[in-house]
C-alpha cells in the first residue's frame, strides 16, 4: 500500500525547512515564504549520488588553462575569469526584460562563428519569438539549437544524439523534474532540476548557462542552495531609464569577482563599451557646482564617475537625506566629519548624494568625492572641471590612501583629467610621472583651499 504523502514547509527565501507552517521564516526572517511542498528524500534524489573519486594527489591532478573557451564576445568574456571553463555551471539573473536572453543569444552567436554548437532551452518563450530576436541580432547559424518545453528529463532525452558545446536553460524557475510533484519555480523544483543539471553537465563536461530571475529584493529567486551549487554566479544590471549594461561576476571558482563588463542596449542588441568612463561622464553638467568626478575600482577597472550632491535648506526642518547609489550611513557620517573638522555646518540642510548613470559605488575611497561634492554645493560653487578625487575620510577627518591610485590616475590621465587630489600616502606611493597636476592632502581641512 501506498505511503501517505509526507508534507513540508520550505522557506521559498532561503530553502528553510519545517514540518510545521510559520508565518515567519525564523532563519531568514522573510514574512509568508513558506510554503507547503510535498517531502522528497534527498538521498533518492541525486545530487547527492556524484560517484566519489578516489583520493589523489594535488600535484598530479591535471588542469589546463587553455582549455576555458573564449566566447569572443570580451566584455563577458572579462565578467566570467576569461572564457567558459568546460563543465562549467554558470548562473546569470538579472531583471525580467534587463537583456538576459539577449546576451545569451549573442554568447552563442559568437560562439557559432567558431562552429560550437549551443543548445538554448526556452520555457519562456516560442521558438518564432527567439528567430525574431535573432533576426534583430543577425543570428543565423546551423550551430544554435532551440529546444522549448520544461521538462528537464525530455531536454537531456531530445539533445542526446546533438553535439553540444554550450547548454543553455532560460529560465531556471521554468523548468521541473518528473521526481517531484511541485510547481516549476518552487525551492524543491528549482534544487532539484539544477542539480540534475549539474550532474549531466559534469559527466559530460559540458558548460551550462542557467538563467535566472530575480525576487523584487533583488536576490536570485530560489534557494541560497542555487548559488552554492553552480561556479559562477553573474547578474546582470542597469537601470531602466539608462541604454547600459554591467554584467558582474559575484562568485566564481574560475577566476576573481567584481569584473565587470559594461554593454550599451540599442535596437541590435548589446554593444560592448570598451571605455565605460566616456559613457558614465558623457552628459556632465558644465560649471555647475555640487558636481565632481571621482575613480572608482570595479574589480581590477578603473571608472570615471560622477557624484552630484544638492545641499539646500531644508524647509520643513526635518532635514533629509537622499542617497541614490552610495551608503546613506556614510553620508551622514561625512556630514558631521564636515561639521566637526571643518567648521561648516549643514545639519539644516536637505542633502541629496547621486551617482551619475545609475551606478553604485560602495568603495570608501569615494568619501572625499562626496564630501567635495557637498561643500560645493552648499557654498554653490564649481569644482574645476578637470579635477578627480579620491580618498577615504576617516572620523578625525584625516585623509587615507586607497588602493591602487596608479591605477585610477591613469585613467583619468586618459580621460584628458588635470588635476587630482588625493592623500599623502597615495601620493607617495606612486611613482610614475604623470601628466596630472597632484595635491596631496593629510585631512579634509586641506581641501578648501585647493578647491575653490
Ligand atoms: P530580453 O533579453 O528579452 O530580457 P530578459 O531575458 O532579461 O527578460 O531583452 C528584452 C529587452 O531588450 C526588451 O525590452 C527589448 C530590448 N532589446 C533591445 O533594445 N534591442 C535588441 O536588439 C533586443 C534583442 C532587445
Ligand atoms: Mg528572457
């Protein structure tokens, strides 16, 4: 006779589980993420049957670099560590409509014009729908192959006898397993299809790009479990009301994180940027004040950014303050720093900090650009145009070194850059000449003088 059906209560967050339902999930704290799924055995399951290998020695294991496939395609290619490690599993989210399916499709269409064969399974969408933005791609090729349908069990059946280079599941929440009896998209399905994956991709050893969507808190809908499984976790970002990209690797086996890579959006897909700086400086007001430029480090590449700040009386005296794409804390906390050490006070004043083009900088070598970039504007008064800074700001005012200032003044030399000023330890640590006027400064006090 037949077993009942054991029932459990999985945090749809962060893969909690439970036999009883919660309205809270007392792991994550996530409100009304539970939910009912039926118990399946994980030991029946698989991902826990990769047959074990026998103990060998470190050195005598072999591992050939040459061997990661560069999809040609550069600006993805630096995202993920250099090209596509075979085996590999690889998980891109990002928005719906931010460009996913997009830059897969032209992944593979670089990839067909060294006649590897890519297979792109789609539970989204129609095959007509995927020739038609192929067509706006001018993607034609023998060597993409587009499978629809969601059962994972039927894809590894229908691609048996097709040579495979490249896999490809968009999107990961539509897609389910005959072992399990919940919905497509639920923590059990979503575990499940990816470790069957995982375990076809690595006897196989082919590399496979599951994509994934997002939760409105931004976070890869799906278990935790789903970023610990695959080698490398990309998400892909911008903002809507901007044409441009960040691809951006925030784990991976393969190669270092924080590489970005930068594409404009246009009616022919995406356009790698090789010189992000240019974009995000491009529409720069012209002598308005409250404006500054400063270096940031996106990985190992350095990016021109703009900050904006808006300091005004406040007329409600409760002032605010708005941070969009820096660490509201850190405003506030630059802000009594300016109070306290320099003497000028803007406890009264509404403050908003901005970044240009929609980025987000949490480096703390951006502090002195903020806090140029709010003096500015209070006193209203321009910054040179061709000034940069950077530098962190620490409590007693005191300016610190960052690293790589080498790095950062190069690229604002490239960018016809004048002036920079920055703190005395980078100063001292960088020796090569440069064609940039430099101010080295001990504490935030210095700075008046050389900024207005
Ligand atoms: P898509 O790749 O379908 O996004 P996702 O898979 O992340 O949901 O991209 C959808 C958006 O991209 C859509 O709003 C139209 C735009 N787009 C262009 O602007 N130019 C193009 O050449 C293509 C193919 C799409
Ligand atoms: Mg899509």
């Amino acid at each position: 006779m037949a077993k009942n059906p054991k029932i459990i209560y999985i945090c749809q967050n962060c893969g909690y589980q439970t036999p009883k339902w919660l309205g809270k999930c007392p792991d994550c704290n996530q409100w009304d993420s539970i939910v009912e799924e039926l118990f399946h055995d994980p030991g029946k399951t698989g991902l826990l049957q990769l047959t074990m290998s026998a103990p060998q020695e470190i050195s005598s294991i072999e591992f050939n670099p040459d061997s990661k496939i560069k999809t040609g395609l550069d600006e993805f290619d630096r995202a993920i560590g250099g090209g596509i490690v075979p085996g590999s599993l690889l998980l891109l989210g990002g928005e719906p409509g931010i460009g996913k399916s997009t830059l897969i499709l032209q992944v593979a269409g670089k990839l067909s014009l060294q006649n590897l064969n890519t297979i792109y399974l789609s539970g989204e969408e129609s095959a007509q729908q995927i020739k038609l933005r192929a067509q706006r791609l001018s993607i034609n090729s023998e060597n993409i192959f587009i499978v629809t349908g969601t059962r994972i069990e039927e894809l590894f059946e229908r691609i048996r006898d097709i040579k495979t280079d490249l896999l490809v599941v968009d999107s990961i929440q539509t897609t389910y397993t005959d072992t399990l009896p919940s919905a497509p998209g639920s923590v059990g399905q979503i575990r499940e299809v990816s470790g069957k994956i995982l375990r076809w991709a690595k006897e196989k050893g082919i590399p496979t790009i599951l994509i994934g969507h997002i939760t409105k808190e931004g976070s890869i809908a799906g278990p935790k479990i789903l970023e610990h499984l695959v080698d490398t976790v990309l998400y892909f970002e911008g903002d809507a009301s901007h044409t441009f990209r960040i691809i951006r690797a925030i784990k991976n086996r393969y190669g270092s994180t924080n590489e970005i890579g930068v594409f404009e959006m246009n009616e022919t897909g995406l356009a790698q940027v090789g010189n992000p700086s240019r974009i995000f400086l491009e529409e720069r007001p012209e002598n308005a004040s409250g404006s500054i430029v400063i270096p940031c480090l996106e990985g190992t590449r350095p990016l021109l950014l703009e900050i904006q700040a808006l300091v005004c009386p406040s007329p409600f005296g409760m002032p605010r303050r708005t941070a969009i794409g820096v660490d509201h804390n850190r405003i506030s906390l630059l802000v009594a720093v300016i109070a306290k050490r320099m003497g000028i006070e803007m406890g009264d004043q509404d403050i908003f900090v901005n970044v240009a083009g929609g980025l987000k900088v949490d480096e703390p070598a951006a502090d002195l650009g903020i806090v140029a970039a709010m003096i500015s504007s209070f006193l209203n008064r321009p910054v040179d145009p061709e000034m940069i800074v950077f530098g962190e700001v620490g409590l007693a005012g005191e300016v610190r070194g960052v690293i790589q200032p080498e790095t950062r003044i190069k690229e604002a030399e490239k960018m016809g850059f004048k002036k920079c000023i920055l703190s005395k330890s980078n100063f001292e640590g960088c020796r090569a000449p440069h064609n940039i006027k430099m101010y080295s400064i001990n504490s935030v006090l210095d700075l008046m003088d050389i900024l207005f």
